[in-house]
C-alpha cells in the first residue's frame, strides 16, 4: 500500500511546509511526494499539457489517480474517509493524489484520473491544497479506526 501526493511546483520552508510536515508525519500509511516541474515558459495550454505529461511520469502505473480540480466532487470528510477506505480496498491503498499547476490539469492527466476531488468553491493556493490534503487524509484514518481527533 501507498499513497502518493503527485505535484506541480517545489515546496519551499515555510508555514505552509510546517502544516503540511506536522501532518504528513501523523500519517500511519506509507505517504510519498513526488513533485514536478517545468523550467521553460511556455504557453498555458502547452504547460499544462507539459505539466500533466510530468505528473504521469511519477504516479504510479496501477494507482487510483484523484485529481484535485475546482469541477471535482466535493466530499465532506467522513463520506471521504468513506469513498478511501474503498479506494484502498480496491486498488490494494495505491492511490495518487494528484496538484496541477496553476492553470489546472491538461486532458492526458484527467483522461487518466479516475476521478477528480474538489476543495469546495474557494481557490487555495497550491502548497496550502498540500497540507490540506495531508491533513484530510489523516483525519480519515482517525474516521477509520474511531480515533479522537474526528469529532462530529
């Protein structure tokens, strides 16, 4: 079992990178990031076509892609512990989550995606999605095994 966090961009120190590491290390699933980046400028359509062709290079070929995406489905947090716990059942916990640049994700990333998670309506800037997405995750095991943490 693994979970990898697929992202575009290099997260630097920071709060951001705190929350994110305070999270990450709570986490009692193997949890790999795998960041990409592209040097050149280029057009946003041909960077996001570049950036998703980056993002596929480092998931993992039998993975269970989620891509966040502001069009996604949004998930409260127990029915998305819920909506893991099958994930992991059925792709034996190899799941990809996976941040697009700032102009989204090209179409080979979300043909690939076997399905896309939204954050709600607001925008978030890309390191914070990081430390959300580590802390959801976290709180869905604490969901999963009845731990304090999660309180309705």
């Amino acid at each position: 079992m693994q979970i990898t966090l697929a992202a575009v961009g290099r997260m630097k120190s920071g709060p951001e990178k705190d929350l994110f590491d305070h999270y990450a290390a709570r986490l009692r699933w193997p949890f790999v990031v795998r960041e990409v980046e592209e040097k050149k400028k280029l057009p946003p359509n041909q960077l996001k076509d570049r950036e998703a062709e980056l993002l596929l290079g480092v998931i993992p070929d039998n993975a269970f892609v989620v891509a966040l995406d502001e069009r996604g489905k949004e998930y409260g947090s127990i029915e998305f512990s819920q909506k893991l716990e099958g994930w992991i059942d059925q792709y034996a916990g190899n799941i990809a989550f996976v941040i697009g640049g700032a102009d989204g994700h090209g179409p080979a990333l979300k043909s690939r995606a076997n399905t896309l998670w939204s954050l709600g309506k607001a925008t978030w800037p890309h390191m914070l999605v990081r430390a959300l997405i580590a802390e959801q995750l976290f709180r869905a095991h604490a969901i999963q095994t009845n731990h304090p943490y999660h309180r309705e």
